[in-house]
C-alpha cells in the first residue's frame, strides 16, 4: 500500500465521519423540533427524499461528486436517519399506533426516495423512467 492509497483512505474516513457530525447534529435539531414518533418519522422520511436524490442524481446528472455523495449519502444519512430509534419508539407506543408508524414511515419513506428520483431526473432535464 503506497503513501497515495492510505492518504485516499484517510480522505474517505475523514469525509465520512465529517458527514457523520453534520447529520447527527441535524438529526438532534429535528429532535428538538419534533420529539419522539413525529421527530424520528420527519428525519427518516426526508433523508430517504436526499439519498433517493444522490443515488439517482449520480445516475442522472453526475453532478456530485464520489467525495461528495460519499459525504452526503455514507456519511450524513447514514447519521441522520435512525432505524434504531424507529423500532424502539415504534414498539414503545400503543400496538395500533405502532402498526401505523409503521406503515407511514415505510410509506413515505418509498415515497420520498421517488421523489428524490423525480427531482434528480428534473435536474436532468429528462424524463427517463
């Protein structure tokens, strides 16, 4: 492994725990904002929104980029958005709004990774299905 490779694999940790920071720190504000379920559901369902972007923007536009969806989608999304904190809070209320939660989030969730599609393809220009 030369000096070149491991500076390149610092980069990327670096970028990583950089988009790591940033997305926790979000995830506290909509904490803040928005307490349990509604918190938990508004940070889930719009970072789906900007991952469904990234992964489609690449595909689309190449607008970013590696370094940039790398610190976006791996390293802020994946700090902003919580599964964990889905299941608990989901198993912690009532059955039936824990049944709802789940559906709502899975839903939105879906929906917002297409919207995120039909925003990169607008950004595009086309109308690639």
């Amino acid at each position: 492994m030369t000096v070149r490779d491991r500076l390149a694999d610092i980069e990327v940790v670096g970028l990583v725990v950089i988009g790591g920071f940033l997305g926790a720190n979000a995830r506290y504000g909509i904490g803040l904002l928005y307490p349990g379920l509604t918190g938990t559901f508004v940070a889930n369902v719009t970072g789906s929104f900007v991952l469904g972007f990234v992964v489609y923007e690449a595909m689309y536009t190449d607008y970013l980029t590696d370094r940039g969806r790398l610190l976006v989608s791996t390293g802020f999304i994946s700090s902003y958005t919580t599964y964990s904190t889905f299941a608990y809070e989901t198993v912690a209320v009532e059955p039936l709004l824990g049944l709802l939660n789940v559906g709502a989030s899975y839903s939105f969730g879906f929906a917002g990774v297409v919207l995120g599609r039909w925003v990169a393809l607008r950004i595009r220009g086309g109308s690639r299905e």
